[in-house]
C-alpha cells in the first residue's frame, strides 16, 4: 500500500517502530521529505548491540523525525521470554524465537502511546520478504483493529528507490543520515537481551563461513574459556528464582545467564537454513546464551517430573506455540489455549539443576531429588538395574506375552512386507 493511502486527510503522522538500524534511519528521512510527520518509539528490550539507547533517539531525530522516545520493555520481554523457556518453543535448527517473541512486545508497549497522541498508522522498517512484517501487522491487527500499518517495503513508490540494502546505504550517505555503516555494510543485526539475530548482506551467500560475524553476546564456542564452569539454576514452578545461589528478579536472570553462557560460547553462533513464513529459505546466526542455558536446565527438569503421556502432550505444545511465535500469531486464541494448558506443568516445575558449561555445550551435571527440593520427581529407584525397588522383573512375562499377541498376528499377515 502507498503511504499517501493510510491517512485520510492531508495531514500526515506516522508512527514509527524503529530500531535505529540503516532501514529505521531510511524511513523516517524518506517519510519526512514527503512531509510527513514521523514521531518514532524505540523499545528498550536491553539491547546489547546499544551502548547507548538514547544514541537511537540521535539517529532518529537526526534522520528527520519530529520526535523520538524511548520505551520501557524489558519486564514484558522478560515474562515473554519465560513462556518460550517454559514451552521449550524452539523453531528450526534451535533458534529459540528471540526475534519473533520481541516483535508483539514491541508493538504493545508503542500502541497506547500511539493513542495518546492521537497516531493511528504504524510504520516499520521489516522486508517483504520476511517474518517480521508478518509479525508486526498481526500483533497490531489483534490488539487494535483501527490502526493502519504501513510497511515501505511493500510500498512499490519506496521499493522502486530502493531496491536493496545498497541503495539505502547510498541515500544515508547522500544525505549525512547518521547510521551505523560499518555493521550495515556486512549484514544485519537485530537484538535484544534474549538473543541477536544476524542476517541479510554477506551472510546471504552461503558459500562463505559465518565466523566473520563480530558476536557481541559470547565468544564463538572454539575461542572460549579452555575450563568448564558449574552452574547451579534453582526453578520454582517454572521460574528460575536463583543461579549459584544468588536470588535475582526475571530480567536479572537473563542478564546474568546470558554472560555466564556467552563466556563458553553457549548458544553462540547458531546456524539455521530456516522456512520463513512468506515461503522462501534464508539464513540466519543466531546468539541466545542465556536462553540456551536456562533452557537446556529447564529440559533437564522436565525430564524428572513429565510421565510418558504428558511428555507426548508437552511435544505438541512446544511445536504449537513455536510455530506460532514464529508466525507471528503469539497473541492469538490458539497461543493462549496453548499457553494455559502449560500452566498444568509449570506449576510442578521445581528443582534445583546443576550444570556443566565448556566449549559451547550445556551438559547436566546433577540434582537435588530430594523430596523438598523436587517435590514432583518421578524418578525412582524402580528402574535400577540391581534388586531393588517396586518393580518385579518377572511381572514383565506377562507384559511381553500381551504385546506379542499383535506382534505375532502382524508377522503372520505381513511376511512379505520386509522381502
């Protein structure tokens, strides 16, 4: 859609979703020569790529825009991150989601500012050709169904000026739009404090080795620290409350998570050849230390409490809401039926793990089973080995002569199936 489209007087206001990136800094400056007013919002989700977060205002302002603020996310992330820990809700190749999750976050804390000033078209800076423009039109569509999106790289006027990211690189520079050129001429990063995505530019031709990407949560897993570190995660119904034994709030979990991990090269590097929603392959680096440390422990302790039939059941959630994260549809009906039915789980989800880090691997070192620290461990010593517990290995006879039953009608009736 063109942006003259969108508004239904000639008084054009924008509202922008802006990261402070080379197509944020485009935007807003192409918008703004078309005299429109852009008023832009940058939500902190604890940025790690950002130094400073009040640099992005300077972009943003300095490429046209009559304001720019910046928003408090960091909590929400934070609630939001758990639930993908909790579902396990990995898409392809283990990519935990960090992107997709951040977008509906987003677009919930920019909306109510939006109607406080009155603003009701939303635009962002996401391709065409991906998920992300899929994920800020949905989130918006769900939580207000008047405002309006507009997306350039959808807009055939914007497109024709820039085709690709060259041109825009190009137009910054004709027009001394302060961008980051030394990252934007590579590839291209988007963060926040549950893991950076890389992608776009010289990551797109696979030919090439990744390890050119500068990761900024870790250290690639082979230039990591040469000796394996224990840390200890104590959950309490699905939340982690304490790691070596120091309380921390949510986010502060994260934080703490993410520099232990990043220190080994846990979840450094990530390389997925991904299906993006839209139908085509790309590829994407992914950097997720502290989601990959919290969330291997939080396996660990389900393995101890979910029995067969609510492991199969969890399964299905986990790929449910993954999917759904992924394609955008966090906030939607099927999410929440999803989500509520793992609060059936979480709230059995306590224990203490303990794990071992080295050279990019969560290993499980150990755990507290006993009664006050995993009140709901199904692990028992009926399954050894020596002669103990309440299990009768003769009991198994009968077991077997039931299930032998079919077994001995099926190869009776399909004995040609294996020549």
């Amino acid at each position: 859609m063109n942006w003259k489209e969108l508004s239904q007087t000639q008084d054009y206001v924008f509202a922008g979703a802006v990261s402070g990136g080379l197509d944020s800094c485009t935007v807003a400056h192409w918008l703004s020569a078309k005299d429109v007013d852009v008023h832009c919002f940058t939500v902190d989700l604890g940025q790690p790529d950002e130094k400073k977060l009040d640099d992005v205002s300077t972009r943003m302002l300095g490429s046209g825009a009559k304001s720019s603020n910046i928003l408090d996310g960091k909590n929400d992330l934070a609630e939001a991150g758990l639930k993908v820990i909790q579902s396990q809700a990995r898409y392809e190749g283990g990519y935990w989601n960090t992107t997709g999750i951040a977008r509906p976050v987003t677009v919930q804390q920019i909306l109510p500012e939006m109607k406080k000033q009155n603003i009701d078209v939303l635009f962002h800076g996401a391709t065409g050709r991906g998920n992300d423009q899929v994920r800020f039109q949905l989130a918006s569509n769900m939580i207000n169904p008047n405002v309006k999106v507009y997306a350039p790289w959808r807009d055939q006027e914007f497109l024709q000026q820039f085709p690709g990211r060259q041109q825009m690189l190009d137009y910054c520079e004709t027009n001394s739009i302060p961008i980051k050129p030394s990252k934007e001429s590579r590839y291209s990063t988007d963060a926040n404090f549950l893991g950076l995505t890389h992608e776009a530019g010289d990551l797109e031709n696979i030919s090439i080795s990744p390890d050119f990407v500068e990761t900024i949560m870790g250290e690639w897993p082979w230039n990591a620290k040469e000796n394996p570190d224990y840390v200890t995660i104590k959950w309490d119904k699905g939340v982690p409350v304490e790691i070596n034994g120091t309380q921390l709030s949510l986010v502060d979990a994260f934080t703490t998570a993410n520099k232990i991990a990043g220190d080994h090269g846990v979840g450094i590097g990530t390389h997925v050849i991904e299906n993006r929603f839209v139908g085509i392959k790309s590829r994407g680096i992914y950097e997720s230390p502290g989601m990959e440390l919290l969330g291997q422990s939080y396996e660990f302790l389900l393995q101890f409490i979910l029995d067969r039939r609510s492991r199969e059941l969890f399964s299905d959630l986990s790929s449910t809401i993954s999917r759904q994260i992924y394609q955008g549809y966090w906030l939607d009906l099927s999410t929440s039926m999803s989500l509520k039915s793992l609060d059936l789980i979480t709230q059995f989800a306590t224990g203490t793990i303990q794990v071992k880090l080295y050279k990019g691997g969560v290993y499980f070192d150990s755990a507290d089973d006993s009664l006050n620290s995993m009140p709901h461990s199904l692990y028992t010593n009926d399954g050894s080995m020596e002669d103990e517990g309440g299990y009768d290995h003769s009991d198994a006879e009968g077991f077997l002569n039931v299930l032998g039953v079919s077994a001995k009608n099926f190869g009776e009736k399909f004995k040609n199936l294996r020549s």
